[in-house]
C-alpha cells in the first residue's frame, strides 16, 4: 500500500507541502519516495529509495522552491524492487506527463506490450510506468489531462489511487482517480489538495471530500473539485466534516507512535464507549441507523470477516456475542472467506472489522457477503473510508489516527465496540435482563482507571525487564484460553511484527497436542491467566510447561498463576468479559520493548504497511 499527495497552492513551497503530506503518509510504504513539481515551465522530478529522508536530503537545494503544484508519492512496492528508478512519480517517454500510482495495474504486461510494441521504452520495472505512458500518448493526441486519464483508466483493470500533472496544464490543473485504494480531495483557502488519507489534508482544510470506486477528480485552485466517473458523467460528492486534531497526527513526547497510541488506549475506551451507555436502561444507544430492537432480533447468525489483528478482535467478538446474546458466530479471515464459498443467509449478519476501512480482503469478504444476502455492518476507525461506505450499518470506533503499523488503540477500540455491540444485541434479544445490562454497562466505566494503572511507571519497569530478560530466546509461545485465547494470538502477532522474532499464539488446552514439544529454555512461554472460569484449566497448563523446565511468564489476574510464574505482571481483576482489554496492555508493551531493545524500527517495520489494499 502505498501514500499518494498533490497540491496547487496560491504561493511557492509546494515541495514543502508535499513533503509535509508523505510524512504523515510514510506509514502506508515506506520503501521509496518522490515528487514530481512544475518548475519554469518544465516538470521537474525528485525521488530516492529508502525512507523519506533520503528524498529530504535531495531537496534541500531549494532548487525547486517556486514550485505552487505538485504531486509525491511514498510507496510499498509490489511490482520491481525498491529503487530510484522505480520510485514514483514515473513519467512519459516525452516527459509530459507526471503520475503516482497506488494500487495494482493488474492487466500491466499486456498494455506494456502493446506500448513497447508501438515504440515505447520502459525505464522501470513497475505496473505504474505503464499508466503513465498511456496518459502521456492520449495528452499527445490533444486531450486534456482530465480527458487523457479517463481514456488511459477504461483500458485499465485492477485496483488504483493515482494523481497526474501534465506540462500542458502547466500546473493550473491536477487530475486524481480511485478504484479500490482511498483517496479524498479538498479546496482549502491556500490551495487545493488531493491525498491517500485526510491526515495529510485537515492541516489545509476539515471540509474533505472522499472519493468513490470509479471516481476522476479535477483540481483548480480557485473552485471546488470537479468529480466526475469514468465515463464523465459528472457526479455530486458532498464535503464531509472532518473533526480529527491534526495534533493527534502527531507523536508529542513519545519516541515512537506506538508507545503514544498504547498509552493513549484510556481514553479511547470513553471516546469509544462513554457516550454510548445507557446506565439507566443498561444498553447501549450507537446513535445511527442499524441497531434496533426490530433488526438485531432478526439476526440468527454472525459471520465475522477481517484480517489480523482485527480478526483477533473479531474472536473477541464472538466470545462476547454467544456468551452475552446467545447468537452463533462464525470467524474467519477475510482472505479465506471470500473464496470458500460460505454459505449465508438474509438472517447472517456479516460483520467486517477494520481500522483502515480499505483492507483489500476484508472489503472483497463484505461484498460478496452481501451478495449472497446477508445484512453487513463494520467496526472502523475511518470515517469516509470505503468499508463505512459500503457497509449497511458502521460501529466507528473513535481510536483516533492510528499511526503505528502495529495496531494497538484501534484493537482495544475494536473489542470495546464488539462489547457495546453484544450488549444492544442481548438487550434486543431479551437475553440480557435490565439488571445484567446495568451491570455489563458499569463494568466497562470502571475500566479506564484500570487500563491507566497498566501504563505507570512500575508495571511499564516490570514489562521492561521482562523484555530485557527474554531478549534473546528462539522463541515465544503465547498461551490463553476463553476469550482471552485471542489475547494470546494478538500477542504473539505483536512481538513478530515488530521485533520480527518467532512467536505463536495457542489456545493453553491445545498445547500438549503438539506445541509442548517446542518448550525447552531457549523458548519462553506468556500465560494469559485471568481469574475467571477457566483459571483452573489455565494453571494446569502452566505445570505442565514448568515440568519440563519451560520458562513462564503470566500476564493476567490469578494470583496462584502469577506464584508459579518465573516473571510476572500483575493485572487488575475485572470482569472477565473485559480482561481481554486489559490483559493486551502488557504484551503490546513486551513487543514494544523487546523491539525497542533491539533497536528496531517500531513504528516502521520491515515488509510491513499500514493498511493492506491490494490482495
Ligand atoms: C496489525 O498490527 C497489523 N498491522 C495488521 O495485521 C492489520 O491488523 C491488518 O492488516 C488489518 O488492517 P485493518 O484493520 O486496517 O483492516
């Protein structure tokens, strides 16, 4: 997945606003980055491999300070390797027009076949350059930029976000388009701006609009942004309001975003939930269309769609709505539902998790849910993005911009709508009493205090030396059981993506069918043990991984589990519905750690990208 920018503006300093916006998208790609500007009559091209600083460096020469348009680009690659010459932006063979591209050209080798065979040569090895070189022979031919595009995206199949400037339009005007990748546009009072994420837009304005699949936008500064389809049936794309604090974008005393984002994780619990509960009722009130009484009754089954982390929250999910509104839940990953033909109903309700709202896979699973009749709602953290829009109803969790590669506030947000959510469908249900919803309404008020001792300064030393302490094992193995057995999968996948050491997430009573061969004191092993039901199952679990000398640390509630631990840290006894929310705080905080201990790059890992768009 890769950032995308452009900008006119009244003034010089494009290239400043440019890279303003691809710093606030690095987190989308990472590998690569450029800027294409139009500078005394000419287009003039920046971009290097490697991190954004590089393209910095480049620039500093202020060779292209009078520049007022541009577009840039901060890329993942997927087709050719990173590099200067694949970097975006690509150009034309005449070089007349620039072009970013996030997305897959999925029908590139036929078009760069049939442009090599008309003459044309290629510079890079990426599915981009084609597009650029069809946008270049149509701007050839006589067509407007806007014109030149629309005809070059009827030839194209695949997936795309991109943006172009031509010499013709001498940066009066920049023309967008999208088809799966998000994209938003907006008329500031400095400038018009076009970007891959409203992050890099509410610095110029709030009012943003976001387009949709098949959508071409024109930009000129002085009027709002001409949107048409392909075809050039014009269309009305209403700005939206965008309250996010362009602050939030930002990582205040923190040394990486996912250290500010964990801490953060209190007070998205009461921006997720507050406003919602009904102490009176003992319920909870979404606000928006889609939760009655009247259509959750008309429920009988959820399938739960997403991928990664959000699917460890999506198991969450189904702990919390067969245990408190007795309603069957399925769960799968995204990738996997959408090919293996799943069998739903008009009473099925599917319901996409997501922080981006554009995850490739998860967007595919809604649609063909709702192909075969079922109702669709989402959890995201995206308001505008495309699983919102396309889904019948949305739960947003109000995580705020999560940064962070590694989801940490968006998941604790996701588990807290997923509560919110079995709640409104016990009490729709008449499963849940008045008196059982004033209790599961109160439990989660008391959680913030709770969450918050988990973030001072000694249960953050504790997980420190642990961290400190395990640093160099083969691996991990985390076990849970109950609702938090996905507690155990999210914390193995935390410490693997960021401090890109072996781990695995195992429910504790599947362990002696297979995983126990792996123990021996190379191996540590992280027991989510909370005082609940199933504490009992969970301690023998752990004797049994301490008679073979396994090394044990216990991260929960349960105190006999902790005194057989070798390291421990401590967690406030809570509801065990909720013990999920607070027993992922220190193992977010032990892969935080580890991976800041071995000097890695935590809020940039290696391979990885925010939000995955393409399959
Ligand atoms: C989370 O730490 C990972 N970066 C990744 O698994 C992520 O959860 C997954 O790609 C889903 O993203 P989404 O929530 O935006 O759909």
């Amino acid at each position: 997945m890769c950032g995308i920018v452009g900008a006119i503006q009244r003034d010089a300093g494009v290239v400043q606003t440019l890279l303003e916006g691809l710093r606030l998208l690095e987190y989308r790609g990472y590998d690569s980055a450029g800027v294409a500007v139009l500078d005394a009559g000419a287009i003039a091209i920046r971009r290097k491999a490697g991190r954004l600083e590089r393209l910095e460096l480049a620039l500093t020469d202020g060779a292209l300070s009078a520049a007022r348009a541009g577009i840039g680009h901060t890329r993942w690659a997927t087709h050719g390797p990173p590099s200067d010459e694949n970097a975006h932006p690509h150009t034309d063979a005449e070089g007349r027009v620039a072009l970013v591209h996030n997305g897959i050209v999925e029908n590139w080798a036929e078009l760069r076949a049939e442009l090599e065979a008309s003459g044309v040569r290629f510079a890079s090895d990426t599915d981009t350059e084609v597009l650029a070189h069809l946008v270049g022979r149509e701007v050839a031919r006589g067509s407007s930029l806007f014109d030149a595009v629309r005809a070059s995206l009827a030839r194209v199949r695949g997936y795309y976000a991109i943006a172009a400037l031509s010499l013709e339009e001498q940066g009066a005007r920049l023309v967008c388009a999208r088809s799966g990748p998000p994209l938003a546009v907006a008329a500031g009072p400095d400038g018009v701006y076009l970007a891959s994420d409203v992050l890099a837009l509410i610095a110029h304005t709030r009012d943003v609009v976001f387009l949709e699949d098949g959508d071409v936008a024109e930009l000129e500064l002085g009027r709002a942004p001409r949107v048409t389809r392909i075809d050039g049936t014009p269309v009305e794309r209403p700005a939206r309001r965008v309250e996010w604090d362009p602050e939030a974008a930002g990582k205040g005393s923190f040394p990486h975003f996912m250290l500010k984002e964990i801490h953060e994780q209190p007070d998205v619990l009461a921006r997720t939930a507050f406003d919602r509960l009904r102490l009176e009722s003992g319920d909870v009130d979404f606000g928006v269309p889609g939760f009655s009484d009247a259509e959750l009754r008309a429920i009988d089954r959820v399938q739960v769609v997403a991928c990664g982390t959000a699917l460890h929250a999506g198991w969450i999910a189904r702990y919390l709505i067969e245990g408190l509104a007795r309603v069957p839940v399925d769960v799968d990953y995204a990738s996997e539902f959408r090919y293996r033909e799943p069998v739903l109903s008009a009473s099925t309700l599917a319901l996409a998790i997501s922080q981006s709202g554009e995850t490739a896979d998860t967007l595919a699973a809604l649609r063909l849910a709702r192909s075969l009749g079922a109702r669709t709602t989402a959890i995201c953290n995206v308001l505008g993005s495309t699983l919102v829009r396309e889904a019948q109803a949305t739960i947003l969790t109000q995580a705020g911009p999560e940064i962070g590669v590694a989801s940490t506030k968006a998941f604790v947000a996701q588990c807290v709508a997923a509560y919110l959510f079995a709640v409104r469908l016990g009490r729709a249900r008449g499963v849940l009493s008045l008196q059982q919803g004033r209790e599961l309404v109160s439990d989660l008020r008391l959680l913030r205090p709770q969450m918050e001792s988990l973030l001072g300064e000694r249960a953050v030393s504790e997980v420190r030396a642990i961290a400190r302490q395990n640093q160099s094992q083969r691996g991990f193995l985390f076990l849970g059981r109950g609702i938090n057995y996905p507690i155990a999968l999210e914390g193995a996948l935390k410490l693997k993506e960021i401090s890109y050491v072996h781990a695995e997430g195992y429910p504790a009573g599947e362990m002696k069918h297979g995983p126990i061969a792996l123990i021996d004191p190379e191996m540590s092993i992280l027991v989510v043990a909370s005082r609940g039901p199933l504490a009992e199952k969970v301690r023998s679990n752990l004797e049994q991984v301490r008679a073979r000398g396994g090394h044990v640390i216990v991260i929960g509630s349960d105190e006999e589990s902790i005194a057989k631990s070798d390291e421990h840290v401590r967690v406030p006894v809570c509801s065990e519905w909720l013990s999920p929310i607070l027993n992922v705080i220190p193992l977010q905080l032990v892969a935080y750690h580890m991976a800041d201990l071995k000097g890695l790059d935590i809020d940039k890992p290696r391979n990885l990208a925010k939000s995955v768009t393409v399959e």
